[in-house]
C-alpha cells in the first residue's frame, strides 16, 4: 500500500493545496513532512485547516501532505 500523497511546492498558495487536497479526496487527520529527509525533522500530524495554514506559512520549503498510517510501522 501507498498512502495518498500530494506535493506542495514552497510558495504555493494555501488555497491550491486546500484544492489538491479535496481532489484526492484527503481527510484530517493527515501528516506533513518535508521532501527531503530530515530524519522525522518538521514531521507532524495535522488535525485542522488551522494546523495546516500555521505549517505552511511556516516551513519555506517543498513538503508533503500525505494520508495518516495506522499500522504500527512504516517503510
């Protein structure tokens, strides 16, 4: 399985990601983390519009927002 997974580009607007996000049909609660690996840096668990607006105002690069996994571990 692979989770959804969308792209956000630095300097997207909030309103194409709030688009991207009701096109693929993804529901709170889900993650964010950048695109580059960071070992879980910057990583977080996103429950509102609120939480994700304040993160992308925030983080000034490239990340993703991709469907929460509830199984014990991911690879």
């Amino acid at each position: 399985l692979y989770p959804t997974t969308l792209y956000v580009h630095s300097g997207e607007a909030f309103e194409d990601i709030l688009e991207k996000i009701k096109i693929h049909q993804l529901a709170f609660p889900f993650v964010v983390k950048p695109e580059v690996g960071a070992a879980g840096l910057l990583f977080r668990k996103i429950d509102t519009i609120e939480q994700l607006k304040e993160y992308h105002n925030k983080v000034q690069m490239d990340f993703i927002v991709q469907e929460l996994v509830h199984f014990p571990m991911e690879v």
